[in-house]
DNA sequence: GTCTATAGCGCGATAGAC
DNA sequence: GTCTATCGCGCTATAGAC
C-alpha cells in the first residue's frame, strides 16, 4: 500500500539522514534500503526537499509529543529529566548503528538547507528548550532541583548540552560516554 | 608564491566547511573566493581528502595552542574558562558569517569521512575535555569553583556544552544566547 | 604553478510504458 | 504505483600546453 511505502521510506530516509547527513544521501542509497526503484520514489516525494521537510515534520512532531508525555506524567523532576535524556540516547544506542538527533545533523547543515526547514529546525530547537526549561522550573520549586540563574537558560544549556554530547559521544565512547556528562549534568542541580 | 596560495586555500576551505559542512561544499565553491582555477587547486591538494586533512590538522593544532596558552597563564578558573568560551564565540561572531567549531561540524558528518580524519577529530575532543577538566580541578582545589562529581566528567560536559552551544546558538539567537548559556554553566559552578 | 579541456561518474529529476 | 530509460548537470580528478 501507498501508506506503507510512503513511511518506509520516511524511515529509511531518516536513519540515513540522522547517520550521514542529508547532504552525504541520495535517492540511491535510500533505494537500496527500501525494496524500490529509485525513480519510483519521486512519485512518494517529489524532489528531496520535499522528503526532507516530510521527514523533519514526523520527526519533531514524534519526538515533541514524547517529550509532553514526560511533562504530563506524575514524577519527580530529576526522572523527567532522565527520561527526557533517554530520548536523546535511545538514537545513540540504536542497534542499526550510532545516530544523532535529527536536527542535531540539520542544524550543522543549516546553511545548505531551504528556509522551511531551517524554521522547522528552530521551532524544534525553541521548543525543546522552553519544556526542559518547565522541567526544571518545576523541579526547583519542589525543591527537587537546586540551581542558581534562570530556568530559561539552564533548560536551553541542557537542551544544547544534549545536542553536543550525542555529537561528540558518537565520535568516542558511544551511549555510556553520553549517559556519564547527562548523570555529570544532574550532579550539578542536586541539591 | 606557493605558501600564500595554499594557506589562502585552507583559509577558503577552512572557512566554508566551518559554514555549510564538508558534505556541501567543491571546488568550485574554493575556487570562486581564492583567484584560482578549479584544476589548479588539485596542484596543492590532489583529493579532498587531502584538503580535509590538511584544514583538520592545522585547526587542531592552532587551537590547541590557544588552549594551552590559557592554560599556562596565571588566572583564576572562572576567567580561563571565560577564554576558552571565547575561543568558540569567536567563530559565531565571524563577520563572514555564522560559523561553528570545525571538529563539531566533522563531528556531524563524522559517516561519510575517512578514517584519519576521524582519528582526529577523536583526538580533538579527548585533548578539549582534558584540558577542560585540568582548569576545572585546578579551580576546585582553589576554591575558586564548586561542583560535585568528577572533574574529568565536567570537562566533557562543559566542551559537549559548547559544541552543541555553538549548533543551535548558530540556526537562532546567534552569538548572544551562546554566551547566555556559556554564563549560566559558569553559574551551576561558582562557589 | 596555473591554465584549458575533458574524461568519467553519480546525482536529481522527468518521460512514458505497464 | 512501479518500472526502464534517459537527460542534463555538477562533481572529482587527470592530461597536457604554457
């Protein structure tokens, strides 16, 4: 079915981006992947804008609703906060092989992107930033965090904290790097 | 002459890679903004790859002699931190345009570059978090920073930090909200 | 050292059969 | 919806004149 196809190669597309780059694929390599020809997937998306704005679209909207549902729940802030940091280290730890977040990779390509994308990757950026800052605001006013400044920039320095250690733990130590600067990061607003 | 050729070639190559990525640009792109034929860069660097290298090891070596000066001066922890901020502000706030850490961009399109870059780029990030980590337990043992948790783990935190910092700093809020984030660690970490 | 010219390839995208 | 075939382009890299 149309649907089917149509998410596969969503899922291709996206474990290679989050892997290489968009700008390191082709409709080639997505091809391989998924059992078609490569022609055949212009008629899924266009031109590779398209599929880049369809992919980025899943992407934060899957991932923002992920985060929400940490934000709902009934939990003491620092395991919203770890929870929320396994979000970022389920990718790392992906079997297929080590990815980044999505818009980690994207935001390094920015400058060879068009502009919707660009605005779909700062929206993603903005409001990551702006939970994580909820988070902690949260978690201070419980008394289960403690931390000097406003909670505005702390959760925009764990957001960007998170970014970087995926892009330099998967260069070197993988997951259990990544998860010893997150554990070093919540040292930091114990009280 | 031929030095001033080349070193203009790497200033080019060095500055573009820091902007779109490795992935995004040619030599076409290099030619255009060094008076150059496209075949006539091939003369100095017969591959990219060769490029590549080149820009990555006179990058690493410049700026891990920048570290090190900090390093070696006589200054209380917080304001050799405050420098080596610096160091990575310096890129955002090129007039040439929004750039980031060289090494951090690699670092994305780490899958699509060859191994002897990649052993560099490693080696970029284990000599940062050291270096990071000696101003941190210097600091501590002075009195002059508090943090709990191991001073090497800080050390990575704080260089993962800022390169993430410089990612998302770069697609919204530039320079300014890189230095926003930059003061609230110095924050989590003041006695 | 730098040039012109070009080989050879992979790319994104389209046309048209089925 | 998927296929085969192909166009036209930009790329890395090389050859050979100057």
């Amino acid at each position: 079915m149309a649907r089917d196809t149509k998410a596969a190669i969503l899922d291709v597309a996206q474990d290679l981006i989050q892997t290489r780059g968009a700008n390191a694929i082709s409709y080639r390599h997505i091809s391989e992947r998924v059992q078609i020809r490569k022609a055949s997937l212009h008629y899924h998306f266009p031109t590779k804008a398209h599929l880049l704005e369809a992919v980025l679209a899943r992407y934060c909207g899957t991932f923002l609703c992920l985060v929400d549902d940490i934000l709902g729940s009934n939990e003491p802030a620092a395991r919203k906060l770890r929870r929320y940091i396994g979000l970022f280290d389920a990718a790392l730890r992906a079997e297929a092989g080590a990815k980044i977040c999505l818009c980690g990779m994207l935001g390094a390509e920015l400058a060879s992107l068009e502009s919707p994308a660009v605005a779909q990757i700062q929206r993603f950026y903005r409001q990551n930033a702006e939970r994580v800052a909820r988070i902690l605001e949260a978690g201070r006013e419980t008394g289960d965090l403690r931390f000097a400044g406003e909670a505005k920039s702390l959760g925009l320095l764990l957001f960007s904290l998170l970014e970087g250690a995926m892009l330099v733990a998967r260069a070197d130590g993988g997951s259990k790097r990544f998860r010893r600067v997150a554990e070093q990061f919540l040292l930091l607003v114990r009280p």
